[in-house]
C-alpha cells in the first residue's frame, strides 16, 4: 500500500503513462511500474492495479482483529464482524 506522497507521484506517473501510451502498455506505463517496484519490491504488470493501492482507500484496523476494514467508512470488519461506531461528518 502507498501513502498519500507515493500515491501521488504514482498517479503523475499514471497520467503521464497515458499521454505516452502507445500499442504496448507496458512502454507507456514503464515509469509507473518501475517506480512501484522500486518502492514495493514487487513486480507489478498491471498499471490499474497499482492506483487501487493507496492507504488512503482502506480503513483503520479492527479494534478487535487488527485487520483493516476494507474503506474509511465501514461499519462492519470484513474479517471478523466486529461493529463500529463511524462518525459521518
């Protein structure tokens, strides 16, 4: 997952990617893929992959499993069923 600083060179990346792309999604996306392997240690292949990757986009841990819930505002633990309280200000 990227914090919001590498999330955000991440999506220059991205747009750049498509103002590049040719034929070949690799090339157009090179920059994109090379800089999340570099930072990760893994080898995506999949730009759009990569934009689903933000901590921005999860939710905090479980008060009761330690797991994140799957969005900011989720009320219910994916993992184990644990409810909270959410304030929607």
């Amino acid at each position: 997952m990227l914090n919001s600083e590498e999330f955000e060179i991440a999506t220059k990346l991205y747009r750049k990617g498509f103002r590049i792309l040719n034929e070949d999604r690799q090339i157009g996306f090179k920059e994109l893929l090379e800089y999340y392997n570099n930072l990760t240690g893994f080898e995506e292949t999949e730009p759009n992959a990569i934009m689903h990757h933000s901590l921005a986009q999860i939710g905090p841990d479980c008060e009761n499993c330690g797991k994140p819930y799957r969005t900011p505002k989720a009320k219910l633990c994916a993992s184990c069923g644990n409810k909270r309280e959410v304030n929607m200000e």
